[in-house]
C-alpha cells in the first residue's frame, strides 16, 4: 500500500530521475518564488496582474508549467514591470 501511495502522489522509492523531471512539469508557487528569487507573494501579484505566464488550476491545487515559466525566465520576464527581469 505504501508503494502505491508513493506512486499515486509523485513520490519513488529509488529513482530520483522520475521525481525530478515531475517536479520540473507543475510548480507550486514556492518552486516558481525560488526561481524568481522573490517571495511566493509577490509570484501571486505578477501572475494576477498578467505579468508572468498564468497558473493552471488542479481543483484547489494552483500550478505553474515549468516548460512555460522556464521559457518565459529565458525570454528576460519581458512582461515583467522590473528592470532587468523579475529576478535581476
């Protein structure tokens, strides 16, 4: 039963490379807060002012795509009102 539940919810019993490339497909907003270098607040206020890419909803679970936000860091933030990008 333990397996399952690991299975079910993310975790491995052993192979960090699965954990690692699911962390990298949803982030929480702490994930996205440490990239940006910035509070998890102030992820909330970009994301609600449209300046970051939106969230995805998973019932009361807020996520952000890694592949979107990691393109938008490499693009500079361009909709971010800070100079030098959000995290500059």
């Amino acid at each position: 039963m333990r397996n399952a539940r690991r299975a079910a919810t993310g975790a491995t019993t052993g192979d960090g490379e699965a954990a690692n490339r699911e962390r990298a497909a949803m982030l929480t907003v702490s994930d996205v807060a440490e990239m940006l270098s910035c509070s998890t607040r102030s992820v909330y206020r970009l994301s609600d002012a449209g300046k970051m890419p939106r969230p995805v909803n998973l019932g009361a679970l807020v996520r952000w795509p890694g592949q979107v936000v990691e393109e938008w860091i490499a693009e500079g933030c361009p909709r971010c009102i800070r100079k030098g990008g959000c995290h500059g």
